[in-house]
C-alpha cells in the first residue's frame, strides 16, 4: 500500500519549529549509520477512518478472517523452546496454536486441536515426548505423525498417512517465530524484507529475553497499539519528559510492510515556552530529583553526547565493544519499528519489543505485551517468564522508569474506547505526518480488511 502513497521532500514538507532529526544526527559524536539517514516521509492523505473500526463487532469478525488467519505474525521467541519437545501456545482472536521444537531442532506449528473430538492438545506451554491429548489419549509425535489410537480396532476410517497434524507455515527472523494460519498464504521473506534489511547492523537474535510482561487492556487493539506510534501525545500523557525528549520533532518514515517513528532524545520538546540548559535536560533525562547534584557534563560535551557516553559505560559490561562501535542516536533515541499488523521491534539498544494482539474474540479488549532483550556476554541466559499483570497492577512494579510510562499511557486507553463508542462524529482524525505511522497502520487494515 505505501507504494502508492506521494514521496514527501524531507528539506521542503511541513514541521515542527527546532533542529530537525537529521541536523542532530550531524553532531553526533561517532559515525551515524546509513540506516537512521534513511528518510521516507510520506504523503498518507488527510481522510478519517470510521470509528466502527474500533467499536463493532462485524469489523472484528473481518479482521479475524481477512487478517489474522491470513497474515504473517509473530508468535514467540527461539529461545522459548530451547530445547526438543518444549512447546508454546500461540492465541490469536479466538484460534489456539502449538508451537514445537522437533527432535532435529526445527519449529514446526500445528492447530492446538486434537483431530479426534477437537479438544485443546496443550494447555500450557511445557515440554513433553509426544502430543497426546488429555481426553481420550489420542497422541502425535512431535512431527505430527499419528503415534496411537487407544482401542485402535474401533476406528477403522482412520489411516496413518491421512492423520496427522496439519502443518502451520512457520518462519524465523532474528531469533523471532512467525507463523501464518494460511496455508497457502505468500512466502515470509518479502514479508518481512523491508524490516530484515534495516535491522542487519543491530542483531536482535543476539539478545535474550530479560523480561516479558503481558496485560489484558480494556480497549481495542488498535487503540492499544496506537499509543506506542507516534511521539505527538507526549505534551499531553507524559509533560515530565518534555524537558529531554524532541517529540514533536520525531523523524517518522514509511515503507510498505513496516514504519517507523524516530524520537531524538537529548533534545528539548519545540512545545516548550521556555530554554533549557543542559543541565535541565540532564537532570530529566536521568530522572534525578530537584534536591539531587546533577553530574558535572565535560567542557564541549552537550547533554546529548554526555548522556550517550555514560551509557555506554553502562551497557559495556552486556554489551562489550559494541557500545564503542554505536553511534549517540543509538544509545538514547527513541527507535521505533513496526511491522504490520502488531509486531513493534525497537532499533540499537532499545530493549523494546512490543506485541498487541484482540484478547480472545472481545473486540472491546485486547493483550498488550512488552519484551525487554538485553544483550549479554558467555552463555545466553535462560529466557524470563511472561508475567502477567493483574487488574491492579502498574507496569512500574515490574518495568520501573519505563513502566512509569507505560502507566501513564494504559490510563488513557480506556476512556479511548468509551469516547469512541459513545461520540456522534463518524470518523477518527489524525494529523498529516505525525500520526501517518497510525495512517500507515489503518491503510495497510484497508488493503487486508477492507472498510
């Protein structure tokens, strides 16, 4: 679909007052990457899309079909099933899938059904030596091929090479599983090429899951996913960051399968009334209160390239030289992907990886997700379990700085939903570039979905 869409010249469109993303990445203070000089501003139009999007039961009922069973989406990390037979379920909009490491370390996935009355296979994720179900004990080997039929003589319809498990496409990029339910859906690698090539100088395969915190969110997913797309909000959601973060000064660029929102840290909100000395900017951006001495920044060092070196001092005993090799950019920007429909891979040493997905077939409610990857030196430690937080529960009490935000953010969410079942207008506005990754997301919904 972003084919289709008008190239925007980035020295002439419209923007925000303040030096833009690129003129910071001019200071910085070690080689900038080819990949942030990369610019792809979009013309996405200005029409507004039907609140039904949201609110109705039939538009889900279409993405469940026309989307989820159809798309290419990912479903778990490698190192989840390290090891053969270590299984994890996938749920998707209502359908369950398995996901099993085989003998010889392949991942294969099936339906998480049994083909004898339909009973769920796993219930759990675990591991096991076959894939027997609890009812009555029909069982598979984990390749799918029937193993046993208790009292086998009552059933003499089934044939061994017509019984097994029907296979799931499966596919791996960067220690990350996807998997489509449609058989016959089209090939992963051009699916996931824009994304693969821009993430080659930052091997996400290489990090480990530190944590993966789960929630069920009172909104739609969309509504979910949309306030992790753009930095617009940030006057309005999270003003203490304003003082140390360029949000309206994002850098917000378009492809076809994946967008991306690049939000300079370092760098005064242009929404700001007032001047900041690097100090101020230090002081928030370290989150260190007012009675508290503020490091001492070098002579010829700005608050950007000073924070960008002590962080790099540390992330060196995880990341080794790697820290020396990444550029300010990639030590506090904001580096933001997502690949369609609800897959949010973060760039550099961002350890972000979120995941939005329908909570069953309740389109009022949704599951956010947050996996944080850390790199690591010697053996990969063991992946964290997810965490699910209850009603109750602040993301803060799992995530610290970051879940301050995250909590912050989740407030709004429901009172999206009621504002958007109860308003008279019919349709949803949005701004003409800063919210075009959230145009890019509801045109792509277009091309699957329909209207």
């Amino acid at each position: 679909m972003a084919e289709m869409f008008k190239d925007l010249d980035p020295d002439t469109m419209p923007r925000s007052p303040g030096i833009t993303y690129q003129g910071l990445l001019d200071e910085d203070t070690h080689e900038v990457p080819e990949v942030l000089r990369l610019q792809s501003p979009k013309d996405v139009g200005l029409n507004e899309f039907a609140k039904e999007r949201y609110t109705s039961p039939d538009y889900h009922d279409k993405e469940v079909k026309n989307l989820w069973m159809k798309v290419w989406q990912f479903a778990a990390r490698e190192e989840e099933i390290p090891e053969p037979g270590d299984h994890i379920r996938y749920d998707i909009a209502g359908v369950s899938f398995l996901i099993v490491r085989q003998e010889n370390r392949e991942i294969k996935a099936y339906p998480n059904a049994c083909l004898h009355r339909g009973r769920m296979l796993k219930e759990f994720d675990g591991n096991a030596s076959d894939i027997r179900c609890a009812f009555h004990g029909f069982a598979w080997t984990l390749d799918g091929c029937l193993k046993d039929v208790p009292a086998r003589w009552d059933f003499p319809q089934i044939k061994d090479e017509e019984f097994s498990l029907p296979e799931i496409p499966v596919a791996t990029w960067a220690g990350f599983i996807f998997i489509n339910p449609d058989q016959s859906c089209e090939p992963f690698e051009p699916f996931i090429n824009e994304l693969a090539s821009q993430f080659e100088r930052w091997d996400l395969g290489a990090l480990y899951i530190q944590a993966h915190v789960a929630r069920i969110m009172p909104c739609n997913w969309k509504i979910a996913q949309e306030a992790f797309c753009e930095a617009y909000h940030v006057s309005g959601t999270h003003p203490q960051i304003m003082r140390s973060l360029g949000d309206v000064n994002s850098q917000v660029d378009v492809w076809d399968n994946c967008a991306r929102v690049i939000t300079p840290g370092g760098t005064p909100s242009p929404l700001l009334d007032y001047e900041l000395s690097d100090e101020d900017m230090l002081r928030a951006m370290m989150d260190i209160p007012l009675e508290a001495e503020v490091p001492t920044i070098p002579e010829g060092m700005n608050a950007r390239a000073f924070l960008a070196a002590m962080s790099r001092e540390g992330l060196r005993a995880d990341a080794g030289d790697q820290v020396d090799v990444y550029c300010d950019a990639e030590i506090v920007d904001s580096i933001d992907y997502t690949q369609f429909p609800n897959f949010h891979p973060w760039g550099a040493f961002n350890k972000i990886v979120y995941r939005f997905r329908p909570n069953g077939n309740d389109h009022r409610t949704s599951i956010m997700e947050c996996y944080q990857l850390m790199p690591f030196q010697g053996d990969r430690p063991p992946a964290a379990p997810i965490h699910w937080l209850g009603d109750d529960e602040k993301w803060s009490t799992v995530l610290g700085f970051l879940g301050r935000v995250f909590d912050q953010d989740v407030f709004n969410m429901p009172k999206v939903q009621m504002g958007l079942e109860s308003t008279y207008k019919p349709g949803v506005t949005m701004s003409g570039y800063q919210e075009s990754k959230v145009r890019w997301l509801h045109q792509k919904l277009t091309e699957w979905v329909g209207e």
